[in-house]
C-alpha cells in the first residue's frame, strides 16, 4: 500500500465535534474536512457506528478519512449514541433509533455552510449495513452508498441464521457486542462526567442474543432492516464491494439484480475488511475507487462509473489449501450485465457408485436451467459424527490468524460425497450453484450441510463453496414445519455466490453431512438422511483468457502513530479428549495494546473462545468466551472483563453471562445475565 503525504486540500481535523438530536442526546463526531470548506463547500461522506472512533476503529480510519479529506470530501465518523464519546444508550443493533439518528446527522450536515448539500454513505459490516438501511429511508440529501461486506437480509443472510440454521457466530457476536460497548469514554473530550456516562451503559447493558434467541424464524423483527423487503425503498447510487472469504459475499449479487437505482458490484478475494489492506491480496485500490464513485454522485463530475460493468469479480484459481493465504492466484472479470447471459447452467446427477454425473452440456443460461433429474442412484444415507465441520474455518475472518477453510478431507469422510469425472479442460464456476434433493429422515428435525469441492491432483480437497439449511425451513423462513419422520422431500438450496476456476485434471465433488461443527449448532437429536435423488446446477461462465479488469494499486494516508505496548498475536487448536472423547477447539486472539502518540489514550484487548462437542452427542455442545478490554491513560486505567457460556438441551438454549468493570483494578460494577430459550424447530 502507498502511503501519500501530500493532497490536493489541506486537512484539519475536529477530534469531537458534537451533533445533537432532536431528542437532546448529543452525538460526538469525528471530523477531517479540507482547510477551505467554508469558501468552496464540500460532500459529506458519513460513517456512522458504535465501534468507538477514538480507538476502536482508528486503524482503518486512519488509513481512509484524512484521504478522502485530502481530495476535497468533509468525512464524518460518527460514535452512535451509547458507544464512545456519544450520549445515550444503545440496546440492539439496527434500531429504529440508529436509522432516525443518521438520517438526522445527514440533515444537519447538508445544512452547514462546509457542506454542498450532497451526502454519501460509506461502511463496512455493520457500517455496510446501515448504509443501505438508512439509503431506504432516502433522505433527501443522500446520494449514493458504498456498502462493504452488509447484507439484504437480516435473517438468511447475516450472522443469525443462515439457512435457518443457528450460526455459531450468533453467540460469538452478540458477547463480542457485550464486551465492545463496556468501555468507557474518554475523559479528555467528555470532562468530568465520563465515570457517570460509563457507569450509565453499564447499568443498562443488555445482552443480544436473548432477544435474537427470542427470533429463531424469519418474522417482524429481523424484516426490519432488511432492504430486501422493498429494494425500490432504495434511490440513492449504490456501490456493493465484498469479499469471496468473508461471510456477506452474496449481497453484491442481490443489490445488483435488484436495485432500480444506480448500481455497480465489486467481490474481491478478502476477507471481512476494507479492500485496499484486506488479505489475500491483490488488494484494491478501493480508495480511488469509491472517489471515482463519490465525484460522480456527490460532486456531478463524469468519471465513467456509470459506464462500468455492473458485476466485476475476482476468479480464483485453485491453490493447495492453507489456513491462511497471503496471496490468491486469479484474474479480474467483468460483466457488463447482471446476471451474465452469457453464464450457462452445466447439470449433473447423483448416481450410484457416489458420481457425479454430468447431464448436460453448456449452452442454457444458468437462470433458466431445467433441473435434472437424477438418475440411476440406489438410496444411500448420511449420519455424520457430531465434530464434523471443523475444517469451515471461521464464517468472518478478520486476518487474526489461520481463519479461512482447512483442507477437506478430514470432513469429507465425516460426508457422503459424489465424485465427478477428471475434467478434460478448465471450468469457469461464477455464480450461486443450486442442489436439489430428494431426502428422508428418522427425526422431525435436522439440517443439512452441502459443501462443494474442489479435489486436486495433489490429493487435498479444497472448498469451493457451500450452504445450509435446517430442512423444517426448506418451504418457509417464515413458518418451518417439523419432518415427516420417513417420508420422502424435497429440498433446493442455492450455495453461496463464487468465482473460481476448477482447472483441467481436477475433479468436483459434492458432500453431504448432517453436522456443520462450530459453524451451526447441532440439532437436537443425531439423524439419519436418506438420499433418494439430487442433481447439482453448476453456474458456468466461457473461460477467462485474460484479465478483463485491472484496478489501481492501493493508496492510503499515513498509518496511525502508536507505540505497541503489546503486540497482537492468534492461536487455534483442536485436541480431543482421550478420556471422554469430547473435541474442543480452543481459540486465543490478542489484539495487542497500543497508546496513541498524538493524544495518549491507551487501548487493548483480548478473548477466548472454546467450542467442545461429543461426536455421538448433539446436546454435549458448549461453548465458553472471555472478552478483556483495557484503557485510559498512565495512572487512570480502566478494564472490564464479560465471561459467557451456550449449552442446550433438546428442548431449550440456555446462556450465562457475567459484566466486570474495574478502575485502576478496583471493581465498579459487576452484573450477572442468564436467559433459557425453548428451542424452536432449531
């Protein structure tokens, strides 16, 4: 990444600049405007989040704000109320309350004499997503989005349910909110009453995954927020970038196909981070690019994104599987039109002998494919060992460490899997694959893992990519039915969006399980599918010779200024017990701690987490955390330490929680949570 000094504009920077609601909750805002807005008045580009801006986010802010400051934009990163040097209280995520505070922040912006009346709306995860949520709001003054690694659907799409299956991440996440939204502000900007504004969030902390628990189908509370309800809601121009190792890489395609409003998709190779130093490379220069975007719709200049194709995305070749990989083979394509017309729909069959059958040749575009009927396969069954699932790797990456899918195979014995013939030339797989599947099962509730694979010459089986669906889900989200205990049905699930080129020599394969160990929790009683027929629609794309994109190499401003009071470091083991047989993955990630040098503040952190499991026993899953954040300054320290522990039996989830604040290591606060859920057709 290039790091530039010098800029069209010089920069000044508000490091609090208060915004006040209409409700009297003053929002603290961070601010770098160009030094001349008040003569020749700027766009406003707007992140809005309760990552903390002091510190929590600095990194990539660092990177990002000064530059787009720098080539004439008022860039505005906004604490949500209840999360740094914000007043208020925050009680869920995407709340009613969030939206009406940024449309109210975009309002008064476009009213300042700095601004020229033009906003834009830029964020990642869940900047991402209430980028789109807030555009679907339209407020006047918004004029184009860049949305980064969100999603169009609350429910199927994010870290609740996918599928309808409960993900792993829904426990992970909501004791990482817990942890992330204990710490206090900083007493420099907010004065005296910082302990009583800490001490307020504290009082009032809730736990989220008592509520998300409370939601185990798609129903009122996650349509909120979810711009798929109504795509037209949407007018501003809308940028979609994702990442094919991050967990929301199947948005980009949605918004595209969907929106009225002007739209263009990016999916790289990253994962769940901002694309100019995201990992594996190549990164983007994503910074110039959303410029490119921003000078368009905020200032009026023609820059061409209009002209652009509307789906460029990064072709992976196959590569050996790692945990993780610095750098991914592949080239840029592009389609000008999405969906690609020019995408066929190759099918195949499961047949006896565990084929994969091809039943077709290219030629039929890949949404209008007929689906085939499998032929000549004898019913074979699955009942996978309850720790099958270890090698998914984590659903988001966050370059911690060896986060992204393991090699296969140990999984794929764990799997009934269909091996296709030795592939006599290269295969292009850009899209969603569809497999449909005629199953019975031995319990009136299950779920169904299907991984699509990549087996080499090499001997390692690598992912491609793969689904879930809890199969009392397969006709509704909305109303799940329990299984007919041994009769037959249906099912068709759409995996996740990929770009990947299965080369000459390989072989595909499709793996069926019914465990998918820490990614999703297990069912309540272990089952026994039946698979009667199954075909496989396979998105194929005419081969890329070439590139047919390139983007400009990265730039960003100067790295933020720290001294490493302790660096950052990530470990992750799995061991089985010889005793009891239960298997555990054990998971380490410190943050490291770091004091800023321009203003003193002190920040760190660290967690735990230990997911076990007994592989003949659905209800022996548990899994622990341990969450530590640290701050303030020499001789003024804070700490608070959340503890929290999921298990559940065949009829109920049960958590417990616990709250600890201390002040220069003297306790301040401590609260207990604990929560019994019945359990819903999951």
């Amino acid at each position: 990444m290039k790091f530039i000094t010098e800029f069209p504009h010089q920069v000044i920077e508000h490091a609090d600049m208060g915004i006040v609601m209409s409700d009297g909750c003053r929002l603290s805002a961070r601010v770098w405007m160009p030094a001349d807005a008040d003569q020749k008045p700027a766009p406003v580009i707007l992140e809005h989040l309760p990552y903390r801006k002091r510190d929590g986010t600095i990194v990539r802010d660092q990177f990002t704000h000064p530059w787009f400051a720098g080539h004439g934009y008022v860039c505005i990163r906004t604490d949500m109320r209840g999360n740094g040097e914000s007043e208020g209280l925050m009680d869920d995520e995407y709340t009613e309350q969030e939206l009406q505070d940024a449309v109210e922040v975009i309002e008064w912006a476009a009213q300042q004499p700095w601004c020229n009346g033009n906003v834009g709306m830029m964020g990642i995860s869940w900047g991402g997503f209430n980028g789109l949520q807030v555009a679907a709001l339209a407020p006047e003054a918004l004029k184009a989005v860049i949305t980064l690694c969100s999603t169009v659907d609350r429910y199927a799409d994010d870290i609740h349910y996918k599928g309808g299956c409960l993900l792993g991440e829904n426990f992970g996440w909501s004791t990482n909110m817990l942890s992330y939204s204990s710490r206090p502000p900083d007493e420099a900007l907010v004065g005296d009453k910082w302990r009583e504004m800490w001490l307020h969030r504290l009082e009032n902390m809730q736990v989220s995954l008592s509520t998300w628990l409370r939601h185990q189908h798609r129903d009122a509370y996650w349509e909120h927020g979810s711009v798929c309800e109504d795509y037209a809601s949407i007018k501003a121009a809308v940028l979609s970038i994702g990442g094919w190792h991050d967990g929301y890489r199947n948005t980009i395609s949605h918004l595209v196909e969907n929106l009225s409003s002007s739209v263009k998709g990016i999916v790289g190779p990253w994962i769940h981070k901002y694309p100019h130093y995201a990992g594996p490379n190549p990164a983007m220069g994503f910074l110039q690019e959303a410029k490119r975007w921003w000078d368009h719709y905020l200032k009026g200049e023609d820059t061409g994104v209009a002209y652009d194709p509307d789906y460029r995305a990064y072709l992976m070749d196959s590569v050996p599987p790692e945990r993780w990989l610095p750098d991914r083979p592949g080239r840029w394509i592009a389609e000008q039109e999405w969906p690609a017309k020019n995408i066929a729909s190759v099918e195949f069959s499961l047949a006896d002998g565990n084929a994969l059958q091809q039943t077709n040749s290219r030629g039929k575009p890949h949404n209008e494919a007929a689906i085939s009927e499998a032929e000549g396969l004898t019913e074979v069954s699955i009942s996978s060992p309850q720790d099958a699932g270890f090698t998914a790797g984590e659903y988001f990456p966050f370059a911690f460490g060896d986060e992204l899918p393991a090699e296969q195979s140990s999984d794929d014995k764990r799997s009934l899997c269909f091996d296709g013939d030795i592939t006599t030339e290269d295969t292009d797989i850009v899209g969603a694959p569809t497999v449909n599947l005629r199953l019975r099962c031995d319990k009136s509730n299950g779920h169904i893992t299907v991984r699509l694979l990549d087996l080499r010459p090499d001997g390692s089986s690598a992912l491609i990519t793969f689904g879930v669906l809890n199969l009392t889900h397969r006709n509704s989200h909305q109303m799940p039915e329990a299984i007919a205990i041994d009769e037959a049905f249906d099912i068709s699930l759409a995996l996740d969006q990929i770009a990947y080129r299965l080369p000459t020599g390989h072989r595909l394969c499709l793996a069926l399980s019914t465990s998918n160990w820490p990614t999703i929790w297990p069912s309540p009683e272990p089952i026994t599918l039946s698979v009667e027929s199954g075909s496989l629609s396979l998105p194929v794309r005419p081969c890329a010779v070439a590139a047919e994109w390139a983007f400009e190499e990265p730039e960003a401003a100067p790295a933020w200024n720290k001294q490493a009071l302790r660096e950052d470091q990530y470990s992750r083991t799995t061991e089985t017990d010889a005793a009891t047989g239960v298997v555990t993955t054990d998971m380490f990630c410190d943050f490291g701690e770091n004091r800023d040098l321009q203003h003193g503040l002190i920040s760190g952190g660290w967690m735990k987490e230990k997911w076990s499991i007994h592989p003949s026993d659905p209800l022996s899953a548990k899994v622990t955390s341990h969450w530590q954040q640290t701050g303030g300054r020499e001789g003024a320290m804070w700490r608070t330490e959340v503890a929290a522990a999921m298990w559940a039996d065949k009829d109920t989830f049960y958590f417990t929680a616990s709250l600890t604040a201390f002040e220069n290591e003297k306790e301040v606060f401590h609260r207990d949570f604990s929560d019994n859920l019945g359990r819903d057709l999951v």
